[in-house]
C-alpha cells in the first residue's frame, strides 16, 4: 500500500491536529511523573514497573510503528518533536522503549516479511515484547562491515555463532534483531544478514548487566550465540543481503532521533543553569548577573537553538527523501556534540554544587557523553559526511 503524498512528502498517518495532544500528554508526563521520579531511577538502575506500564498505556512502546501493526505511527518529523521532550529527563525512560520503535522494529517494519510483521510488530507496539538490535561486537562498532558472528546454513535451519557487546536491554529483551554474516563480502554484497532470535532459543546467553559511567536504568549487556538454531523463516525479509541495508537505513533514522534527544538533554541542562543562576548567590548578588555567567547561559542557549533547527531541518528532508543519509550523520554529530558542551557549561554555572551527586546537571554530565558513541561515532559520523561530500564533488 502506498503512502499518500503531497507537493511537501508523504502524508503523516497522524495529522498534526491530532498529533498535539500526544505531544502534550508525554511532556506532560515527563515533567509530572518521571522528573520528581529521577532520583529513583539512578539509585536503583531501574525503571520503576508502575512508569514502566504508564509508557506502554500511553502507546509509547510503538509511537513509530505503523498503525496497521498497533503503533501510532508516528512519522520522523514527529518522532523527533516526542524525543526532544523524552530527553529532558532521564535518558533510561526512552532506551526502555527506544529500540521497539527505533533500530530493532524499523528493521521488521522496512524489510520484514508480512508473516514477520504479523509474528512481531503488534506486541512490539504494545510493549508485550522489547526487542533488542544486536549489532555492536568487540571487533565491530560502527562500521558493520567487521562483522565476524557468523551464520551457515544447514538444512532448514541457521546456525549463529558469535559474540555481540553493549545491546541495549539484553537483560529484558523477548527478541534479538541479529545480525551476522553469512559469507565473506564480495562483489554482490557485504553478505550480511539479520535474523529474528527469540530470547529463550537455546544456545543464547546473555551475559550480566553492564555497569556504566551513566544512563542508569538503562541495562546494556553482551550476548553469546553458540550453536543457536533458528528456521528458515527466521531471516528477514527472507534475503541474505538485507541485512547490511537494514542496519545503514535503521542507523540513519536513528541518528535524527539520538539527535534530537541530545536537544531535549540539552535544554534541560540550560533550564537548570538558568534556575541556578537567578537564585544563588556569591557575595550577596545573584550569579546570573554575572556577565561571565550570563555568556555561559548564552553558549548554551545559542547551542539549543541551532540544534533544535537542524534536527527538524533533517527530520523533514529525511521523510521527503531529500537526504537520508548525510543530514541525519550531521545532525547527529552536531547536536551530540553540542550537548556534551551544554552539559559541562551547566556544571560550570553550578560550580561545585554542579559535581555533587543528585544534582541534576552532575547526571546529565554522566549521561549525554554516550550519546556521541552509540549509533555511529562522532568520528564515523565526520567521515560519512565528508565522504560522501568529496564523491558528489568528482561526479
């Protein structure tokens, strides 16, 4: 079934009349239930199970899967509006649902077979299940092409063997979107492909919950593939070769959402600096008033507006079709970047109070610097973009 287009791109399935209200009701819950909940969150590194059921109430676990499955069918220009509220808080509320909408469903939604799609999508979207993009492995990051989890065909079944590393929600997950290599890259393709790993096939072993510099409550694990067997129908899209198409069109769509997190992060981080400022004081007089502090706020704000533009900018272009690939690697690196700044500004406005723990800005510090090594590096990200400038150059 095709889209519906219009002289702008496709026709959104939500309209943005009835997409308001949706925007509404989650910043209103962040800022209501989750924010006064943070504390929570990073001293037990856990989601608490009543928010938990609140998010997938509210449709979250499948906002950007097609309505037909069960989701809202957010699409991207939408998608990132959600994000940039879903990071003012802590990033561990999105990473619970962020893979169901993000690079593990959009890879069922773009390349999954119909019998796929009717298996999976619906209790994706309804956060009965939590799929897990198991991608990253010791020797491969952000470039697939190193791939070594191997899959051989034997009969009416694959057998993967491997090691993955850092998969978001491991511990929880129902599913594994797993990709592997099925034979050594040649001039027909990069022989990569993604198989559906349900998360009790024997011979998968997740290993213990990662501990990490920050982003409590979001558990990443490694995950070992020994002898796994799965069917036939197991493959995605049923093509041996989807599998490094679906993991470059999962990471670029991703890359504009990870990048308007980072401005949702940003803001929160200039909010809180700008309370700080106007209220403490040093040597009677409120610090804001500080011109040296004052150009500190501006920094920061200048950086949440540039980046706010460019992450609508790009999540247009990209549901036009204009650019789905450098524009989502600059937007990316740009706005990633810029929130690390932001985040270390703020601590500087808050002086030492800005490194104590439970200090808000003290664990966005911690948090955002993740958001410039997943989904591609920023050093990845530099050379997508260069390159492909340099090749439409010599065309």
């Amino acid at each position: 079934m095709s889209t519906p287009e219009t002289e702008h791109g496709p026709v959104p399935a939500v309209s943005p009349e009835d997409f308001k209200p949706i925007l509404e009701l989650v910043r209103d819950f962040v800022r209501t239930t989750v924010i006064p909940r943070e504390q929570e969150i990073a001293d037990t590194d856990a989601i608490p199970d009543d928010v938990r059921k609140q998010v997938a109430d509210m449709g979250l676990f499948g906002y950007a899967i097609p309505q037909e499955w069960g989701g809202l069918g957010l699409d991207l220009t939408q998608d990132v509006e959600l994000a940039m509220e879903l990071g003012y808080t802590s990033l561990a509320l999105r990473s619970m649902f962020g893979t169901n909408n993000g690079i593990a469903g959009q890879v069922l939604v773009n390349f999954g077979t119909d019998e796929q799609k009717s298996t999976w999508l619906e209790r994706i979207a309804s956060g009965d299940v939590v799929a897990s993009f198991a991608l990253t492995e010791p020797g491969a990051g952000s470039n697939p092409a190193g791939l070594r989890t191997t899959a051989v065909r034997d009969g009416d079944e694959w057998v993967i063997d491997g090691q993955k590393c850092f998969i978001t929600n491991a511990p929880i997950a129902d599913l594994f979107v797993v990709f592997a290599r099925t034979r050594p890259a040649d001039e027909s393709g990069p022989g990569i492909a993604v198989f559906l790993v349900p998360a009790d096939t024997p011979g998968l072993d997740v290993g213990v919950k990662d501990r990490k510099m920050g982003q409590e409550g979001a558990w990443t694990a490694d995950v070992a593939f020994s002898g796994v067997r799965v069917p036939t129908s197991a493959l995605v899209g049923g093509d041996e070769d989807a599998g490094y198409r679906a993991a470059m069109a999962s990471l670029a769509r991703g890359r504009v959402h990870i990048a308007a997190l980072a401005v949702g992060t940003a803001r929160r981080a200039l909010d809180e600096s700008v309370a700080y400022a106007a209220s403490a004081t040093q040597g009677g007089q409120a610090i804001g008033e500080f011109q040296l502090v004052q150009a500190m706020l501006a920094d920061q704000q200048t950086g949440v507006m540039s980046g706010r533009a460019l992450v609508r900018e790009t999540a247009r272009r990209y549901v036009t079709g204009e650019d789905t690939r450098m524009g989502p690697s600059a937007a990316k690196l740009h706005c990633t970047e810029m929130a690390g700044t932001v985040a270390d500004l703020a601590v500087q406005v808050h002086g030492g109070t800005g490194y104590m723990r439970d200090v808000p800005v003290e664990r966005i510090y911690r948090d955002v610097r993740l958001l410039r090594l997943y989904e591609g590096t920023s050093e990845i990200q530099r050379l997508i973009i260069g390159g492909r400038l340099v090749r439409e150059a010599q065309r």
